[in-house]
C-alpha cells in the first residue's frame, strides 16, 4: 500500500529511496544497505542519512513544523548528565550531581493535523524495519502514546538541551530547520560503562572540547542516535527562527506509552483528553 499525505504525495516521492534503498530490505541492495548502516551505528553510535528527504518535500514538512510550532509546550529544567534523582550520598561534584539546563518546546502528536507529510513518514513500515535492522531488533512498532509517538521538538529563542545521557537505548529523529545562530548538536561517543566515563564527563561539563565531536545540522538528515551510551546536548539557540527538529519513536513491545508524569512534564497533560 502506498502512504500518501494530504498534498498527494506518497513517500517515494518524499524519501530519496535511489539513494537509501529502504522500501525492501529484502532484496540484495536493501539488505547490503542495511547491513552498511548497521555497522556506522555500530562504530560510531549514529547512523546519518543526510537527505534522505528530497528538497521538495522538506520544503513541505519544515511549512507544517513552523505551522504548528505555536502549540509548543514549553519546559524549563535543572537536571544532572544521568537525568536522575540527585544522590546527596555522593560528593556535591560529582558528575551524577552537577546541574545542567534545558529549556525546550514540543509539539504533541496529537496536535500534528493527521494529513500532514510527518505523519504519513512516521506511518510507513519499511521506515520502521529499516531502524529495526540499524539496532538489530527482530521487529519495532510505533510507540502508541498520544503525545509522545511522534512529537516536533522546538527550540525558541534562548532554547537549549543541557548535557545529558537519554534514557531510551535509541532516538529518531529528522533535521527540518536550523536557528539562525547555535543550536548544535554535541555529543561525546560511546563513553557509557568505560571506566573513565565520571572523568570524560566532568571534563566536558568543565568545557573541555577535545572529546567533543560537533554534528552539522543539514535539514533533510535523518538520525539514529544511541543516546543512552553517548553524552550529548543542543547549545543555546540566538535568533527569531526556530530550530525544529520531529523525534520519531519506536519500541520493541506494541502498546508503549509513557506515563503520566512524563506527559505532564513534557506536554503540560496526562491525558489526550485535557485540553492543549
């Protein structure tokens, strides 16, 4: 069956599939494909496909990001690298204690119109099989909360993610539309569990570069990223255009949602029936 959106697009026409051969991961250049993608996430933690979305339709999905992005809900945190409970049995410098910031915008899924090219992306299967076969799932599903499945993440004026480790073994994500100043992406690869992982991380916090790697932000990448094994963060953003970027999630089990106190605190809501 062929997805197509409310413009009349369907994804083939979105998705620059001569070059990222992922409608059949069966064939010998799907599977090649697949197997190449494996190994980069492997190696490095990530796996980019920058523009995977033609030019044209990336016109169309940043004119929906920027449509909606006035639905964002705002939230504004302290937190410590390991996005835990501050552990006053540790010493106050600790890297599991020290404070970082974020400040940041998302757009519910259900705020995104059902019509849209977002949504008919994050609705086509061999998009799904081709991330299970990156990070080496038997099958994924699409996460089945209201909020969170497939959110936009907006990032104002002032906007930032401090550094973090996440919570998930993996994010999806899709580039549509850099700030004007900052906004990049930073990240320290694959450092989780390594023996010297608290010195790398205080060194980082402290604003040592050398571990750093930069990320260039080209509208039309999509990214899977590892986030759970790799330090990262977004810099401050400077300037009226906002950096838009959909975060596309996916579980191994179908019917995985997140709780309540997550979708107060990142959608101002428990429940799709609360008003936005």
């Amino acid at each position: 069956m062929v997805e197509q959106n409310g413009a009349g697009l369907c994804v083939e026409d979105m998705v620059d599939l001569s070059r990222y051969p992922i409608a059949d991961l069966s064939g010998p250049e799907g599977v090649e494909f697949a197997r190449r993608s494996r190994a980069q996430f492997v190696e490095t933690g990530l796996c980019m496909l920058p523009g995977f979305i033609r030019p044209g339709a990336l016109e169309m999905l940043s004119n929906e990001a920027n449509g909606v992005s006035d639905r964002a809900y705002y939230c504004k945190s302290s937190h410590n690298p390991y996005l835990q409970l501050d552990d006053d049995t540790l010493p106050q410098d600790h890297p599991r204690r020290r404070e970082e910031h974020t400040f940041v915008g998302s757009v519910a899924y259900d705020q995104i119109p059902e019509d849209t090219a977002l949504r008919t992306i994050y609705g086509w299967d061999p998009l799904k099989d081709f991330i299970a076969a990156v990070m080496d799932k038997p099958a994924l599903h699409r996460n089945a909360d209201p909020f969170g499945a497939c959110s936009i993440n907006v990032f104002c004026d002032g906007g930032e993610h401090g550094w973090h480790f996440d919570e998930s073994e993996f994010t999806v994500t899709l580039m549509l539309q850099p700030p004007e100043q900052g906004g990049a992406f930073e990240y320290v690869p694959q450092i989780r569990g390594r023996p010297d992982e608290y010195s790398i991380v205080d060194k980082v916090l402290d604003g040592a570069c050398e571990d750093v790697i930069q990320l260039p932000f080209t509208p039309g990448t999509l990214l899977i990223f590892g986030g759970r094994q790799t330090l990262h963060r977004v810099t401050p953003v400077k300037g009226e255009r906002h950096r838009l970027v959909p975060v596309l999630c996916y579980a191994v089990e179908p019917g995985v949602t997140n709780s309540p106190e997550v979708r107060e605190l990142f959608w101002g809501r428990r429940g799709p029936e609360a008003s936005p």
